[in-house]
C-alpha cells in the first residue's frame, strides 16, 4: 500500500507553492472540470472525506447531488413550495371531507391558514378556495435537516429596499433642518457632521437597553436578570382582598405577613415573606452563623461553609453549657435575694390595663416604629357634611364642574338649599334650551 505521506522537500515545496498562489505570483490551482480553486479556501474544505476522495482536488464533495433529471433546484425555481399556484380553480359547492373553513380539499380544518369565518364554507358553500398543490420533493438526509430549507432569498430584498427608505427619509429631515439654521461656517458643518456619525452610533447603544418585559440586560457581561415573577403564579395580594389582610408594598412587591391568616402555613400557597425567613430552619442556621461569627471573633478557627459539622457540634454544646448556666444563676439569685412569688404574677397589660410597647405612627395612620399593625386610615375627613349638605362636595358633576349632589350647587362651601335647589337647577337647563332651541 503506497503512502501518501509528503517527504520534507515535498511539503516544503507545496507550501511555497501555495504561498506563491495566495500572492498572485503562481497560476491558481485547476480541478478536474478546468475550474479554477481560490487559493485562500481553508483545508478542510478543500480535503474530501474518505468516501467520496477521488485522488483529484475537486469541489464537488461541497455541492448537493444533482439527481433530480440533471437538475439542481433552489428556492427561486418553487421546488421546496409552489408560491402563489393552485392545484385548479375552485370548487362550486362543498365536497365531502374538505376544511370546513375554507372548502379546500387539500387540508383539514385544524390546519386551514385562512382567517376564520362566522360561517364556514361547509354551511355557507360560498367563497370556496381552490386546493393547494401538495409536493412531496425527495430529500437527502442534510436536505431535511436544513433550517433555510424552502427559504426564498428575495425575500430580504423588502426588508433592504425598507431600510434604505427610512434612511434616506432620515436624511431627508436632517437637511430640511440645516436648510432652516440658515447658512454656516466650515467648522460649524464639520460640528453638524460629527454629531450625525454620534447619532448613527447611538442607535446600535440605544438598541442594548431595548430590554424585553420583565428582563434587564447587563451590556458588560451580558446576562440577563428576571425580576418578574412567573405569569401562572398568582399575585400576592390576589389572595385576599380584604382591606384589613396583610399590606402589601407595590414598590418592593414585598408582602411580609400571611394574606391568610385564618389558615395554617402549610394549607396556604403563600404565607408572607418572613415565613420563608422566621420559619422552618432558617432561624436555627441563622442562630449557628451567628455563633460562628462571634467564635471567629474571639480566635476559635471555625467556620460554617468550611466544616458545618464542627460548628454545629459546638453551638449544641454551648447552647447546652449556657442553658446550665442560666439556670445556675437563676437559682442563686433567688435564694441569695428572694422574689420568687413575683414571678409567678400575671402579665402588666392584665394588671394595669396597658403596656409599655413603643408604636410610632405617621400621619396618614402607617406604624413606623413597633410590632402592631395599625388599620389603614386616611388623612382626610370621613363623612363630615357641612352647611347641612347630606352629600359631599364632588357628588354631581355636569359639563365640567362638580358640585354637591343633594342641591345641585356648584358652589364650594355653599349652603344646601335641599330640594329647592335641585328645582331651580331644572329650570334654569330648560330656561337654557329653550333660548338654544
């Protein structure tokens, strides 16, 4: 078996021959058709696989087969799909089995593209489609995979001729507006230029914050944050629309107590924020990092991501040695000092009606400062009727101006006539018509 193994001279002598080829200095290479072959197309296009090497430098191994009766189709010849062609002209009546939409024959009904009728061809028989030519080409196997399969590349050619009328719209505006500045200096159009190429540049920036809904896009790393809570969840503050159920913040989108409060945390979808954050196991491990902390602190060297294990052994010890000291002193206090039996008394708000917790409150009733949670007030005035009006003011409105209800008056913080006034407010729009009439 002979080897097709270059000696040393052999390659040194290819590759200055190809290098003479890319310089323009040597003949391009010739395949067996008489084409030339591009000197700069990489190896590995140029090196036909095993199974189709031939021993001759040839292109063909790119190219599809050309089987189909001699003939290579594209996408502009309609092999893929026969654009704007029909199978014959269309039916007079409807036909047993036809798209009940449209009437053609050649589909069914789920899969009919035509708008949907009120009344389909099936019960109306009128405007009935011709049927469409189904082609079935025979494919190889890179053919049925291929994503552009059927794509016809005059297509782009909207998209081109749409863009390049914009611009020259573009164009046009920037210089219906230089013409009304009135004439400039050299230095002022050289100035006028730079800020159009700055335009020109701003566009492609501008196009990095186009961010879809609910996603932020990091021009520098190029991720994307999802701020946005899933669409099939349900909102949290659809879960109870009590007004007296748990505030919900719209800013921070935070609602810290459970919107149920009448239901256990295990029966409810969502049972507030500081749920997830006081419940199940979070304290505890916030309990143990704390203890890490302050055990690194005084020198101990441990540390919880490292050896959970460790750390977890020594905070059940201290928490054991420090209930035992507690205790311990406890019961030295009470025997050194006495008291006992005031331990056991009930608690300050059962025995002086009252209690010492701080709650602050702002003006339109929200607690600032405390544990309580105050009922949601408004800082206006609640059903205070004056210059006996029943209704207040803002109650009736009529050809742009508000008034009260109960007498018809426009007058701010005018006295309520009752019925009187509603009497002479009809007659003065009846006066008014009579005059327009």
């Amino acid at each position: 078996m002979q080897s097709n193994r270059l000696s040393k001279e052999e390659y040194r002598k290819q590759k200055d021959l190809d290098a003479a080829r890319k310089a323009g200095t040597a003949p391009a290479e010739v395949d067996d058709e008489g084409n030339e072959i591009n000197p700069h197309t990489p190896q590995f296009m140029l090196k036909a696989p095993w199974y189709v090497d031939t021993g001759k430098v040839s292109l063909k191994h790119q190219r599809a087969p050309e089987k189909r009766k001699g003939t290579k189709f594209g996408a502009e010849d309609n092999y893929w799909y026969a654009r704007g062609q029909r199978a014959g002209p269309a039916a007079t009546k409807y036909r047993k089995g036809a798209c009940e939409n449209c009437g053609a024959l050649s589909h069914k009904t789920r899969d009919c593209v035509e708008r949907p009728r009120k009344k389909g061809a099936k019960w109306s028989g009128k405007n009935i489609q011709a049927d469409e030519i189904i082609q079935n080409p025979d494919l190889e196997w890179d053919e049925k995979r291929d994503r552009w399969k059927g794509y016809d590349p005059r297509e782009h050619d909207k998209v081109i001729e749409e863009y390049e009328k914009v611009e020259e719209a573009r164009r046009a505006n920037k210089a219906t507006e230089l013409d009304k500045q009135g004439p400039t200096t050299t230095s002022e159009v050289k100035k006028l230029a730079r800020l159009s190429d700055d335009e020109d540049d701003d566009e492609d920036k501008y196009a990095d914050q186009a961010d879809m809904p609910g996603q932020h896009v990091n021009t520098k790393t190029r991720t994307t944050i999802r701020n946005l809570r899933i669409r099939e969840d349900t909102a949290k503050y659809l879960l109870n629309l009590d007004t007296e159920s748990a505030y919900y913040d719209p800013k921070t989108r935070s609602m810290r107590d459970n919107p149920l409060k009448d239901k256990e945390s295990d029966e409810v979808p969502f049972a507030g924020d500081n749920f997830v954050r006081y419940g199940g196991d979070a304290p505890d491990m916030a309990k143990v990092q704390l203890f890490a902390w302050q055990a690194a602190d005084r020198g101990s060297d441990v540390h919880l991501q490292a050896n959970p294990t460790q750390v977890a052994i020594l905070h059940k010890e201290y928490e054991s040695k420090k209930d035992k000291v507690r205790d311990t002193t406890h019961k030295n206090i009470l025997s050194k000092y006495g008291g006992e039996e005031h331990l056991e008394a009930p608690a300050k708000e059962l025995l002086l009606a009252q209690t010492e917790n701080y709650v602050e409150y702002s003006r339109t009733g929200r607690v600032i400062k405390g544990q309580e949670r105050a009922k949601a007030r408004s800082k206006y005035e609640e059903d205070v009727f004056l210059n006996n009006h029943t209704t207040v003011w803002g109650s009736y409105w009529l050809d742009g101006k508000w008034g009260y209800s109960c007498c018809r008056s426009f007058v701010y913080n005018s006295y309520c006539s009752g019925a009187a006034g509603i009497e002479a407010h009809k007659a003065s729009e009846e006066y008014s018509r009579g005059i327009a009439a």
